[in-house]
C-alpha cells in the first residue's frame, strides 16, 4: 500500500480548517496572471486546496495515492484527476497555472528530481504561465527534528510525528496515527515518509533556467528571512 493511502482517511481531519493555500493562491493569481482559466495542482491529496479553487478555474490534479484521489473526486467532482508521480507525469493538456503545495515537493529527497519537476512543469505550462509553489524550509525541518516528537489532537483521535534527520538535506518523517475505536481502545496506523529541503538560493538557480522568479515570500508576503519556516514562490514561464 502507498505510504499516502495509509493517511488518506485521516488527512481531512488532520488540516481540517487549515487552508490558508487557496486564498493565497487566488490573490496571486490575481495579480500576476488574471486572465488564468485552467489550473493543475502537482500532489493534491484529497483536494483540499483544489476545493477552493473551483469556483475560479477549470480543474486538474494529480497524485500518485489512490485513497486520495477518491477523496478528493468526491470532493470536487467537476475537475479532473490523474493517479501518477509528478516526477515523471505530464499531462496532454497545458495550463495557464500549475501550482503544488502544502510543502509536497520536500516529499522528494533528490535535488535533480526537483530540477525534473520545474523542467516538466515549465512544458505544461501556457505561454506567460504561472507557477506557485510552497516548501518547508530548511530551517523548519531542523526546528522539527529538535522539538519532535510533535503531538496533535484531532476529534478523539492522536497523531504523534518524529522527525529524525538523515543526511544534511534528508529528514525521516515517522507518523503515527492512533485512531479511537471507542473508550480507551486505539488502533495504530503507523508509516514512514522521507522530506528533503534545499536552500531558497539553490532553488532560484534552478528555476532561473525556465522562469522569471517573481516572489520569494512568506505566506502574508513578507520577505523571507533565516528563520521563515514556508517559502513560497511565484514564478513565470519564460517566453519561448
């Protein structure tokens, strides 16, 4: 079974409330790209971030779990999703908008498949094409490794995170989700999930060969600094 599959019940209900994403993302979008109609989401889930953006834009997702891509077409059953790794899957279709969020891209440990990605996403993209995307920081992912293990409580159920690093760039996530089955019986849902983080400057240097970088910012639009814990960044498709 997928790693994600394992979460995919649970995901809702751990963010639930959480998304700050799709404001954000429409309020860029405004600015930099208003005539943007068609839009893809690299690493989905279950469609939370793309819930808020129906009402906007023509639809696409794509996630490499099954569990969330059945979530979220029940969620959003107006767009379109497609079961692959967003490493290697380039849709037939191209967008005026390509985004991937809720720090997905740290789920891939090696810095040429991120090189991979930005190259495959600039193909996808519509000329004057936008692409909007979040990462935790290397900083946040220190900070988490020197406070785990993290604890949060959602309904009457417990998700415990341990966060160990690996490498200088690598960190293991270890999850484990104790569901309540009623009283003081739990049942556990336990996996492993790898993250990397690279440095803002390294990132910029990859996408300058395909994009004009735009933004590099926190959340409210701040700029960055040595103790941000999200960066996003917001970025063109240069003319060809």
């Amino acid at each position: 079974m997928d790693q994600y599959d394992k979460l995919a019940v649970f995901y809702d209900k751990v963010i639930s409330g959480k998304d700050h994403t799709s404001p954000y993302v429409i309020s860029r979008l405004k600015k930099f790209h208003k005539k943007a109609q068609s839009l893809l989401e690299l690493g989905c889930g279950t469609g939370d971030v793309l819930a808020g953006l129906q009402e906007l834009y023509h639809l696409t997702g794509i996630d490499s779990s099954k569990g969330m891509l059945k979530i979220a077409s029940r969620k959003i059953p107006s767009a379109k999703f497609i079961e692959g790794d967003i490493r290697s899957c380039i849709p037939v279709e191209k967008f005026d908008a390509v985004i991937c969020v809720y720090d997905t891209l740290n789920h891939i440990t090696l810095f040429n498949d991120w090189k991979r990605i930005f190259r495959n996403v600039s193909e996808m993209l519509n000329e004057k094409g936008v692409f909007i995307f979040d990462v935790n920081s290397v900083y946040k992912l220190n900070m988490m490794e020197q406070i785990s293990p993290l604890i949060h409580r959602f309904d009457y159920h417990y998700l415990i995170m341990d966060v160990k690093k690996r490498s200088s760039s690598v960190f293991n996530w270890n999850l484990k989700v104790f569901e309540n089955k009623g009283g003081s019986k739990f049942e556990l849902t336990e996996c492993t999930i790898p993250a990397g983080a690279f440095e803002a400057g390294k990132n910029m240097n990859a996408l300058s060969e395909r994009f004009d970088v735009i933004r590099v910012e926190e959340e409210s639009g701040r700029k960055i600094t040595s103790v941000t814990e999200r960066i996003y960044f917001i970025c063109k498709k240069k003319s060809s």
